[in-house]
C-alpha cells in the first residue's frame, strides 16, 4: 500500500468536505455546543458540590464512607467527559457519508479507480478524511473542558485530568468508536445516493451499540479495568468490522453499486 | 500492443460478455460498435482494470496482465461516458488530484496541466469551480484528465455524444492527433459517421463480437462489389435483356451482383436501345453494415 496515494484521497477529500457549509458548521458548531453545555453543567455542579456531598454515598461508585468534595466533583467531570465523546460520533457520520454520497452524485469514482490507485488505499484515504479532522474538532472541545474543570478541581485541593481513565477514553475510546461509526457509514453509504439517507443509515445501525458503551462506561468508568474492557470490546468490534469492510470494498463492488 | 483473446464476464450468473476478441496495434483507431447493453462499457471497465474478466487472456504489451492489473492503468487512459469532476474545485485542483494519483511529480505535472488547458482552449477558465462548465468544456477536462499521464492507450467511452458541432469537431480532430503521435484510440460510439471517417478497424458487439474487421473489408464481405447502372427506357425491356444475369432493378438502377458480367451487360442494353446514364460501384456505409449485422 502506497501511503502517498493514502494521503492524495485524504487531502482531497479534506479540502473537498471543508467547500461544504454543512460539514464546516458540524465541525465547529456541534464540538462548541457540547462543551458549552457539558462546562456550563460542570461549573454549576461545582458550585452545588456542598450539596451533592449531602447524597447517599451509594450514588457515588467510590464509597469507601468517607467520600471527599474532589471526588464528587471528579466522578461528575468524568462522567461528562464520557458524554463529550458523542460528538466525535455524530460528527464522522455526517463527514463520512458526505464523502463517499458525494463520489457518487459527482461521478468521480470510475476516473478515480481507473489510475494505479489500489482499492485499500482508497479506502485507508474515506477512512482517515472523515476521522481526522473529527478527531481533531473534538479533541480541542476535550482539552477545554479538561482545563476547565482542572481549573474548577483545584478549587477544590486537586487537578483531576490527565488520569489514566482520562486517556483512554480520549486516545483510545474516542477513536477507535468513531472509527467504528465510520467503518459502518462506508459500509451503508454505498448503497444510497443522497448523504441524509447514509446518516440515517449508519447512524440507526451503530449509534445505539456506541451509545450502550458510553451508557455503560458512567458505571464502569472510575475503574481504569473496567474501563479498558469496554474500551477492548469497541476495539474489537473495529478489527471485524474493519476486514468485513475491507473485503466489501473492492472495486468490482464499488463499480457496480456506486455508480 | 493489446491483445485481447477469449475473455467473457458474468454479473451474477448473467453472461455480459463472451469470447470476445481483438487486437488494438500501436497508431490504430479502434472503434467498438454496439446497442445500448451490449457490453461496451463492460469491456472498457475490463481493459481498464476496474472490472475483473471470468475467463481468457488480456496481453498488453506483450506481458499477459491479470485482472485489475495494475500495468493496464498505468499505460492506459479512460475517458468515461459522463465526465465526472469534483465540481467545487477548480480545473487545476481536479487535474493535480489525478495526476498525482497517476505518480506524476508537482513540477511536470504543473508544466503539463498549463500545457494541455492551452491547447484545449480551458487555460482562462482554469480558476472558475468546473461546476460553471459547459458539458462541452467538462469532455474537454475529462480529455485532458485521460491524457494527463501520456498513456500508450486512450479509451473514448461516447467521447462526441451530445457535444456541439465545434466540440465534436474538436474531439475528433484530437482523436487523428492521438493516432498520429503513435498513441492508440479505443473508440466507443453510437456515431456511425464518426466511426467509420476516423477508424482503421471496427468490432460490432452484441455481448459477443458480431463482426470486426477494417471499414472497406467488412462492407465487400458482407454487400460484395456490387455495381449500379443507372439508365433510362422500358424496364421490361432491359430485364428481357438481362435475364441470363444476376441483378436487382430498383429505381431505373440496375445492382449487378457479379463485377465481371459488366462489359457484357453494357454492350447487350446499348445494343437494346436503352441509353446509360451512370455506372459506379455502390455505396455502403458503416450505419449500414450495423444494421445489416446487429438485426442478425
């Protein structure tokens, strides 16, 4: 595989997606409204913190009955960190079924295919388009809310983030789901002409199995074990899900169901 | 330089194409004729290895490739029956995106993109969004993208349909340029005029191939030599004459079938009284011997 030709799609279908009004404001708009939501939650959480240390110990997953106001506020903080991970999600479905639907309706595919292209560089190149710059609109909304709530925690005698919970759900959790969503949205967006239809699609397909996960991960997620096994399951869901795409992607299939 | 010998494919058990075969030498025009369905588009998505053959060989170069070769795309260029461009992007930035796909380095394929929008009269355009195109100056684009990397063949997939006069005139004008410069000319076309004015060889498909050959060899095989005399006088009178020969009789013309009877049958209807007016060879045309051969 020729990472250059890896890259030739990726930058393309960069520049390309970023013409689109649509992608440019879900880029910018949907990672900043999350984080104005989830900091504005998380600064009214601190001020309310002498409240909630008046809840039952059993509300919080550490209780060892002696449960101090930092460790609210860093089961609060993480758990809306959890939550900021949706983002990426919706994001990449948006971008991904942009840029294969958009192939489609421009009739691009069949002078594409017809260069020394290999058919996995093309598909390394959907794969990457969406999530790079997905990963990197959510990752700047992530490390704003972190330093808002370090900010908030040594208020209150600590830093809470980076932690090891912190990174995996940033660095592994976050990508390997998104990269899930989008393996799906190339799988479904083949096989309809219009991007709303490939959003639906793939978002009616893996949206709920990733949002099981990140449901799952509020109970799991002060655990850095349990943590990782949820994190190991999305990553091999990624590994199947990625060579069933692989073998799919072929350009016999792609010739015949895209144009 | 392409040999293609046997080769057949199956869309899900459906046989598209069967034992096709065919030779494509170094200069030749090679114009593949056929309806709508009868597998031309397959047997360029073949040739071009997008699409991957069943059965037989493709030799390309005197080197048999395997399907989705690789090599056939590096030498080859597609123009694709619609255009097909990124149509946000200008036409530098849609030209730089294959070229580089086709390994080109920035410089020469910058000195090569200005070139070719100037001989293809597009270089004033080259910043406008290929959105605003006409279609005729979209094929053009296409053409030049087809180009781009100086393949040994060029595939034409309907190059002049629905294009203006001008264009037409254009592509076809590139079209004896390709040939002149060595290069080969894979030709798809529902134009019959333009088929049979640019091609040295021409292969009727109907998923197999009906009958191929050059333009004058396939007219005598299948109408003969045959020759018109056009005359004036009583028609029983020169079939009387003629009766010992093969003709036909239709608008005070006479098709002699066989060449060599001509000076005996001039003689006899000059010596009848019948006064001859014309004698010449008849004309066939390509539209013709497709219909002739696509009813069968």
């Amino acid at each position: 595989m020729n990472l250059k030709n890896v890259n030739i799609i990726f930058q393309k279908d960069l520049k390309e997606l970023l013409t689109l009004n649509i992608v440019k404001f879900s880029i910018i708009f949907f990672p900043m409204l999350f984080l104005f939501i989830l900091s504005s939650v998380l600064i009214i959480s601190f001020y309310q913190i002498g409240h909630l240390s008046n809840l039952p110990l059993s509300t919080f997953p550490v209780n060892n009955g002696n449960i101090h106001n930092l460790e609210i506020f860093y089961y609060i903080a993480l758990n809306y960190l959890i939550l900021l991970s949706v983002v990426p999600l919706g994001l990449s479905t948006t971008i991904a079924s942009y840029s294969i639907v958009g192939e489609k309706q421009q009739k691009t595919i069949e002078p594409i295919l017809a260069t020394p292209l290999d058919d996995k560089e093309l598909f390394f190149g959907k794969l990457l388009a969406p999530l790079i710059p997905t990963l990197i609109a959510s990752y700047i909304s992530i490390f704003i809310y972190t330093i808002i709530a370090d900010y908030l925690s040594s208020n209150l005698g600590g830093i809470i983030f980076p932690n090891i919970q912190w990174f995996i759900i940033v660095f592994i959790f976050i990508p390997s789901s998104t990269a899930l969503e989008i393996l799906f949205t190339l799988l479904f967006s083949s096989r309809v002409t219009d991007p709303r239809s490939a959003q639906q699609i793939s978002g009616m397909i893996i949206l709920p199995i990733i949002i099981i996960f990140i449901l799952s991960l509020f109970y799991y997620s002060y655990e850095p074990i349990l943590l990782s096994i949820m994190t190991i399951a999305v990553i091999i869901s990624d590994i199947i899900l990625f060579k069933i795409a692989v073998k799919l992607f072929d350009r016999e299939r792609i010739i015949t169901r895209w144009i | 330089m392409l040999k293609v010998i046997d080769i057949c494919k199956r869309f899900e058990n459906k046989l598209v194409l069967e034992n096709i075969s065919f030779e494509i030498k170094k200069g030749m025009i090679f114009s593949y004729l056929g309806p709508n369905g009868a597998g031309k588009t397959t047997t360029i998505r073949i040739l071009n290895g997008l699409l991957k053959y069943d059965c037989g060989k493709v030799i390309f170069n005197d080197e048999e490739m395997s399907p989705y070769d690789v090599r056939l795309r590096k030498r080859s260029g597609l123009l694709t029956e619609s255009p097909g461009f990124y149509e946000r992007f200008d036409a530098i930035k849609n030209l730089k995106f294959f070229g580089s796909l086709h390994g080109l380095n920035e410089n020469d394929l910058d000195n090569r993109i200005n070139q070719m929008l100037k001989e293809f009269d597009l270089f004033q355009y080259k910043d406008k969004p290929v959105g605003t195109y006409s279609k005729g100056m979209k094929q053009k684009l296409a053409l030049i993208r087809a180009l781009i990397h100086d393949p040994d063949i060029v595939y034409l997939d309907e190059p002049t349909a629905s294009l203006d006069p001008e264009t037409s005139i254009f592509v076809r004008n590139l079209i004896l340029n390709l040939k002149k410069n060595g290069k080969s000319v894979f030709l798809s076309t529902h134009n019959l005029n333009e088929a049979e004015q640019l091609s040295d060889w021409v292969a009727l498909i109907n998923k197999k191939i009906v009958v191929q050959g050059p333009i004058e060899k396939l007219k005598s095989m299948l109408f003969g030599k045959n020759i018109i005399i056009e005359f004036k006088g009583d028609l029983e009178k020169v079939k009387s004459i003629l009766r010992e020969y093969q003709f036909e009789i239709y608008d005070y013309k006479i098709r002699l079938k066989n060449v060599d009877d001509i000076p005996k049958v001039i003689k006899e209807l000059i010596y009848g009284g019948i006064n001859i007016y014309y004698v010449y060879q008849e004309e066939h045309n390509l539209e013709e011997i497709y219909l002739e051969m696509i009813s069968k």
